[in-house]
C-alpha cells in the first residue's frame, strides 16, 4: 500500500466514525419523534447534545486538518480526490463553529422542539415563542460565524443547498409567482371540484395497511427499512441500509397519509440508493436537499398524482376501501387529488398553491435572519401574507404559524430547497418520460415504477455528492435548473384534467 | 464555590457526558432488539462499537485520573464521597482495557448477536458456534486483563456482582442443591398438577393489553417508560425518566408473557426509582445485578405468583379471557402457575428447578473461562448437564444451550446474579411482610402494591450503589444473603399449595 492510501483509509476511518456518531445521534432524534415517553426529554437533549458536541470535535480538530490539506496536495483517484474536496469545504464551513456553539444549538433546538409539541397540543404559539426566540438569536449568530457576501441568510441557505443565494432564490420565485397566479385565478374561474369522498371515514388500521402496500410496491425495501407513526411525516436514515419513514393518519382525510407516505418513500429511495461502500463519506451522502426534494415530490406529484398510476392503482384502493370509493370513477379521483385551491396546511397543499405556502417561510426567514422581523410578529406575519398571498384567513397558530416542524430543529435557510424540489422534478420526470421506453404503460398497465427508480438510481441516487444540484441537473437532463419546465408541466396536467 | 466544590462539578460534567454516551448506545442497542431492519444490522455493529470506544475514552484519561485522586483526598459529603470512591473502583478496573479491546469487544459482541437471532431461527448451534468461539477468547483475554486472585471467572463475576467469586457461588449453590432436591422428589410424589387451562388459545392483542394492565397496575410509570415486543424480554434505561421493557407473546402459552412482564415491570419500577439528580453518577446506577434481580423476582414470584395478588387478579383476568379462564378456581390457578416440573427453558422455570438451570449455565461457563471446556462441546455438556439435574432430554439447541441471549451479549459471569436475585427476593419479602402493615390485605381485597413499591423506593431503589449487595441487604433485612430464608419460603409456599 503506498503512503498516499493510507493516508486516504486515515481519512476514511476518520470520517466514519464521526458518521457513527451523528447516525447515532439521527437514531435518538428518530426515537425521539416516534417513541420517546414524555418525561424522557430533558435527558435525551442532553444525550444529543453531547453526541453533537462530540461528533464536531471528532471532525474538526488539527489532526483532521493536516491529514485533509495532505490529501488535497496528493493525485488521488477522482472519486477519492472529489470526497477529500467535499470534505474540506464542510470542514472549512463547520471550523468556524466552537464545540460550545454547537452543543448550545444543540440544546437550544431540543428545548424548542419540546415546546412545538406542547404549543401545539394547546394551540398556542406563546408556549413555543420563548423557546424559538434563542433559537433565531443562536442561528444569526451562526450565519455570522460562518460569514456571507450580500445576506446573513445566504450563510444558513447554504447548508441546505450549496450555492443558493436571496438573489437567486428571489429571482426563481419572481419568475414564478406571476404565472402561477394566472393559472390559478382560471381554476378558480372553473366549476369547483367535489373532492368530498376524500373526507369519509377511513379506519387507521386499515390505512396504514394501504401504506405499507404503497411503499412495498414502490420499491421501498423493508428489509433495509421501516415505517412508523410521528407527529410529523420524516425520513431519515441512519446508513443506506437502514432508512426510516414515518407517517401520520388521519381518519377523516384520505389524501393526508396516502400522499405524505409515497413523498417519504420518494426521499426514502434517494436513500436507500446511495452506495453502502461510501457510508461516512460524501459521496455516500444525497447531493442537495432540493435533489431530495425532487425525489420526493417527483414520487408524490409526478407519479402518485399521475394518470398513469391511478388507472393501475384505483382498482387496487377499491379493494381496500370498497365502501368509501365505489362509485368514484378515474377522473373523478384524478380531479380530486389534484384540486387546486389556496388552504391553510403546505404538507397537504396542492402543487400549485404550494409555492405560496414556502415564499411566505422564506420571505418571514430572510426577515427573522436579516432582524427585521422579530420573533414575536410571526403570526401577525404570516396571518398577514396568507391572506394576501393565498386569500385564506388563518384561524388559529396550530394551522399557521406552528404547522411546521423545522424552526423548532433550527432548519432555518431549508423551506425554498422545497420549491427547488419540485422544479428539478418537474425537469427530472419531463427527462425521465422522454428516455425510459414504455414508461407510462408500465405503470398504468402493472403498476411497475422499476424502470424509474431503476433510471433513478444510475442517474442521481448513485452518485452521491459527486455532482451539485446544477450540475447534476444538466447532467442528466441536459439543462440546469429552469423553472418554467414546472410551470409548463403543471399547465398541461391541469389542463388534460379540465 | 470552593475549589473542592468546583473539582466536583467539573468530576459531575465529565462523568454526565461520559452516561450521555453509554445511553445513547443503549437505545441503538434497544432499537437493535425491537425495530432495527434486517440489512441494519453491520452499520449498527459499527455504531456501536464507536460509541463504546468512544465513552471508554472520555471516561478512562490521564487528565480524569488526575481529577479522580484529586478528589479522592479532599473532604467531602457523604454521598459525594460516596460517588468518587466507587467511580475510582469502576476507573481503576476499567483502565486495564485499552480502546481498541473495547472496541473489538463491541463488534465481536454485534457479530456474535446476530449470529445467535440466525442460530435461533435456524435451530442449529452450528450458525452460532464461530462468532461465539472468538467472542469467549476475548472474555478469557478480559479475565487476565482485570487479574484476579483465585479462579479466572472470579474477574468476570465482578462486573455483574461485585464480590462474587467461585468460592461463594459454589457453597451457596452447594448449600441448596440438596434441600432443593429433596424437595423436588417429594413433590414429583404428588399427583401431577393441571396446567392445561394456561396453554389454550390467547389473541397477542388481548395478551398485550392484559400485560399493559398488569403494568400499570403495578405502578410503571409510562410517562417515564413504555413496552415493546423483542425475540427475549429484557429492561433497559436511558435515564430514570426513560425506562424500557419489552416482552414477547405467545398466543399458546398465557404464562410465557404475563410473568415475564410482571418480572421486567420489577426491573423498571428499580430504575424508575432511582434518584434522577444523580444521573450518570454511581448513586444513580443499581447497586448489583443480584439486586436487580432481587427486583425483578420479588414482584414476579413473591408477589406475582401469591395467593394475595391472584385473590384480585384472576377476577380482572376473567374480564380479559372470560372463556379460558371461566371454570378455573383461585386454587387450581394457583397450583398451575406454581406447578414444579423439571423443563427446558430457564426463562419459564418454576421457582424451584430454575436454579438448577442456573448452576448448569454457572459450572459451564466456569469450565469455558478457565478453559477445560471447549466451545464447539457446548451442546454435548449441555445436554448432559440438563439430563443429570433436571433429568429432561434436550430435543434441540434452540430449547437447550441457544436459549439465552447473555452469552451473543459477551455477559458471561452473569447467571450467577439469577439465582442471588430469588434468594435476596425472598430475604426482603420476609422482611417487608413483617414491617408493612396490612400488606396482604390491600393486595388481596385490592389490588394495589403500592405501600410495597413504596417500601422498596425508600429502602432500596433511593440508595443507587451507596451499599453494595451485602450491605444493602444487611442493612434493610438485619442479616447478609442467607439462602434457607429462600428454602423456607419455598417450602411454605409449596405446602400451602397442596
């Protein structure tokens, strides 16, 4: 073994064992979410507050540096030499954080989720205000830790999705705000849609059980995975070979777990795509969280809101829930799962009025970050822009300003990947349609997704971190990210249902 | 604040992160043997090893040696004094193992485990054999890294009870083999007792909720703990506000899950009554696993298989099973859930031959550790043993030699603390008859344990490790461990039953 591959397995062990610290930290996070007994949280923030403060140290320390600008300075092969660039830019990024930062953010974010759950369950954004107020304070003063050219947000965006920036991200939304308010005053000029049968009496037991066979017939393997209930639908995983959904059912709404469960299973895929061999490393990791994003929603809208898939698949619901759709017919279904119209809830909002839903996240962000929002104004805020962007009054904090989870986990700079995510799926799933042979009948003649996920898999999954989200995009559709390929996507889709 | 009162701060810090790192393990370790996916299992070997490593680090270091014997001359409190003395015994005992043999521990302990739930289903030692093989040379290297004086197993003993040596086990076992014989063959005189009625038809949901009802009633606390299902029930903490049991069902066998709950209830409502503020320090850690099992026993036999707790209880079973318990008098169920008869499983041995089944396991390990046994003969000594004490013939490995999941766990020297655990139970349950007033009364007319539970927080659970066993039990019985209290009790009971 020559010296520059030791000095790379160096680096690989390295790397490692601080995966198996955060995957461990991921695993007290997904136990925290799903089974934890109430009066276990003070000491599991604790427990992840050290696992996080261990797992900086084990990463950025002096020994890790000279061993990272070695390798920078050595001829590596070019998966090697792209992991060891990968590696030093979340060095160079993560250095400027103390150990001390990072378990006080720690904390900070465990303390205030905490009190989402409990202003949630009393309606209250006052439970939660004291607990987010640090939260902000403590994610400025990271944004400028971490240092940024033009906005203080930029730094946190950056995270989240390498390269995204106020001025990018805004020009994206100004493009698209006006054309998809056109499309959605002639909807609104349109005969409403009757989606009432979505809203008859579904038993959990039974749901759950059409869950589960949605994500099997997805490809989402069981035996590198599972399913559980939490408060808030999440995937997350805790190496390629272990990847965790989540869900929450509704008795009186069909569409909130049938499509919040093939969306987890679209990010669950990414996941369970990625190649074992480079666990700990970033080519082992997803390449952006507008990519997830795309995965998942290219699942949840593209496929699981198509055509093609109900005329497979309704026959199938009928048999687990003969009563409730027996005289819904195709279209009917069709039209109802893809009703248009402006609500109160982004997780069940439909693909078009879900934009709206994430400027007014992402505008409130840029405000609460650059200090011209205080944390006090949120709901006047955004009670303030749904009304003026959606039209809708919100009635109480649990379905406004307290809908999400992310503030509480200090995810501030992530709500415009979710955007971004369905523009590159869009572009993805107009590629995919064009390259795979026998596409649509596969799926609506046997309900077979293999071929996509199959095309997913070489084309995206694969390959890790090895491309950003603009270049994998151009890889493999041949475009970087354009914005009016949604916008064409979703005018047809609306239209053929007219 | 004092520099003494600083130093034990900065003792309590170090200590905390160090319990924040073993809990986090522990719930990779319970979500490995509740939910973990099939394909997890490698990348979780590898969590776990690092996480061990890594609290062997934090805790064994020159700059904490230098805090320990810092502390250990200056002048404190009592329980202060206490904590730093019993954490320089866990030091100095600890610090003979390196990182890396703690870390090859670890993964041969993860291979090992996994290759006893493959063993299991498959019915065959062989599967389980290699991966044991390495795991009991490591557990001899263990043995000559703590030194010891007389026997090798003596060092692994005093991981699970300090104190316990050869010497000791081999007199206690000595001691109650005979009267445990002779009464043995008195009873096989009697007719057989009818147990049939406990191995009819009972639905896993019913036997759940009846396991929960029993749970509660006997005062878990599910706000700081809850229950799942695992291939062998086991109790688990991650703090005294976060206490897990698990149980299994058997939809032929009522006695399999009902006692097993009651026994992990007894283990819980110990670690639930540990003192909270003492978290990750040794007054908040049980005092031995003999104690443990003190816990565990008592509320399974003393209490859980009385004539007062049934005298309440079977009324409320009939409400659970009304048919298969319709015809069945407090008598008969009480004759069957006690019945004496030589078996295969440990885990639903009668009080009686139980502890035959611990001294087959105790003599066996003893012989793999000093090295006169061999583990390829494991099956054969077995078998042999099981004939020659319990005069049953083993039909498989699964119902002989891979029953217990201790030895995939790498806990050898532990079965000992079983049989310890019944003769401490009966100890205090003698002693608590005498010193609760009306006891039997408020369990027979209703239900409620509470004054027991009460009893046992104040005078066992507050203590943590303050007393070690013998102490403990001198100090709430009068005398130190004397098994003929556990023969009296037997022979009372057994004679009351006829």
């Amino acid at each position: 073994m020559s010296s520059t591959e030791k000095l790379y397995l160096e680096y690989k062990s390295v790397m490692q064992k601080v995966a198996d610290v955060k995957y461990a930290a991921a695993v007290l996070q997904w136990d925290q979410e799903t089974y934890l007994p109430e009066k276990g949280a003070e000491f599991r923030g604790r427990q992840l507050a050290t696992l996080s403060e261990i797992s900086h140290e084990m990463f950025i320390n002096d020994k890790n540096e000279g061993l990272l600008k070695d390798l920078l300075s050595k001829d590596l092969p070019q998966e090697q030499k792209r992991n060891v660039a990968l590696t030093w830019e979340d060095y160079s990024r993560l250095k400027k954080l103390t150990p001390e930062f990072v378990r006080k953010m720690s904390e900070t974010v465990s303390a205030s989720f905490f009190a989402w759950i409990e202003a949630r369950k009393q309606n209250s954004y006052k439970i939660f205000e004291p607990k987010l107020a640090p939260l902000v304070d403590l994610k400025r003063q990271e944004a400028e830790l971490y240092g940024y050219e033009g906005h203080p947000y930029n730094a946190l965006m950056d995270e989240y999705e390498k390269g995204a920036t106020v001025q990018k991200i805004d020009t994206i939304f100004e493009d698209i705000k006006l054309p998809l308010r056109q499309l959605l005053s002639e909807i609104q000029n349109d005969r409403p849609v009757d989606d009432s049968f979505l809203r008859q009496h579904f038993l959990k037991q039974q749901q759950w059980e059409w869950g589960m066979y949605l994500a099997k017939q997805l490809g989402f393997d069981f035996e590198r995975g599972r399913q559980d209930i939490s408060e808030h639908p999440f995937t997350t995983n805790f190496s390629s070979q272990d990847v965790r959904i989540t869900t929450r059912i509704d008795e009186h709404d069909f569409a909130n777990m049938t499509w919040s469960t093939i969306h987890e299973v679209g990010h669950a895929l990414y996941e369970q795509g990625l190649p074992p061999e480079q666990y700990g490393l970033p080519l082992g990791e997803y390449a952006s969280l507008g990519i997830h994003e795309s995965q998942s929603r290219l699942w949840e809208n593209c496929v699981g809101r198509g055509n093609a898939f109900w005329s497979y698949y309704l026959p199938q619901l009928k048999q687990f829930f003969p009563e409730q759709f027996k005289d819904v017919s195709k279209d009917q279904f069709l039209k109802a799962i893809n009703k248009v119209q402006p609500s109160l809830v982004r997780a069940e909002a439909d693909e078009l009025t879900y934009h709206f839903h994430v400027m007014v996240r992402y505008e409130l962000e840029k405000r609460l970050i650059e200090g011209s929002l205080q944390v006090k104004e949120i709901p006047l805020y955004w009670n303030d822009q749904y009304k003026a962007l959606l039209g809708v009054d919100v009635p109480d904090d649990k379905s406004g300003c307290l809908q999400d989870v992310h503030w509480s986990h200090g995810s501030f700079g992530y709500f415009a990947t979710y955007s971004l995510g369905s523009f590159y799926a869009a572009q993805l799933w107009q590629h995919a349609n064009k390259t795979i042979p026998g596409l649509e009948t596969e799926i609506s003649q046997q309900g077979k997704t293999k071929s996509l996920l199959l095309w997913l898999r070489n084309n995206v999954h694969k390959h890790g971190r090895f491309y950003n989200s603009n270049e994998l995009c151009a890889a493999v559709t041949g475009h970087e990210l354009d914005s009016k390929v949604f916008v064409s996507y979703l005018k047809e889709k609306l239209n053929d249902l007219k």
